[in-house]
C-alpha cells in the first residue's frame, strides 16, 4: 500500500465509525504518518463527494488497487524530495523510499 492506492476498511472502530468510516469503507491514500503507523485516506461516496478524512492505522486496511506509482514517481511529488518523508507498507513491514523498515516482524506494526 502506497500513495494513491485504492485502500478498503477491515475492521470497525467507533473512532472510525464516529466519522462516518465504517468497516468495508473504501478510500484512497493521500498521506502517511509513519511515526504512528497510519496512513490519511480520503473517503469518497458513490457521488465523488467527499466524506471524511482521516488517519487509518495499517493494520486496519486492505489493498483493493495499486495504482502502479513508482517509488521514483512518488519521492518527485515530496517536499524537498525526501524519501524519509513517505512510507508504504509491502510484504508487512512499513517502509520509507530508502528501504528502511519501521516495524521487525512482519505485519506486526508495532514491533
């Protein structure tokens, strides 16, 4: 999961739900906050209207469509260009565009 993937809710939450974030939602990634294991998804409804916005943990989402982004095509569109600025989660580790893993074990976030 990466930037602009298409992204699906698997759990429900009341923090979630209270923002009208159900499971099943579906959403698209627009940001990540790797120092808390979250990506930011926009939820849109069937009108393209937006609903909410709002910080998802990664261990709560699926993968519905990659968008086929590059690592290369994503780190043009950060500040500075950074690559520590960006994460994505693959094969279960969060990682930023260096390859740098957060997390030891795989799929568990908080390791």
């Amino acid at each position: 999961m990466k930037y602009l993937d298409d992204v699906r809710v698997i759990v429900s939450k009341k923090k979630y739900e209270n923002e009208g974030v159900h499971k099943g939602a579906e959403g698209v990634i627009i940001m990540s906050e790797i120092r808390k294991n979250t990506f930011e998804i926009a939820f849109t409804d069937e009108n393209g209207k937006d609903y909410a916005m709002m910080e998802i943990n990664v261990a709560d989402l699926e993968l519905v469509r990659d968008n086929g982004l590059t690592d290369e095509e994503i780190l043009k569109d950060l500040p500075l260009h950074d690559p520590h600025w960006w994460c994505k989660v693959e094969d279960g580790f969060i990682l930023n565009l260096l390859g740098e893993k957060k997390n030891k074990i795989p799929y568990d976030y908080n390791s």
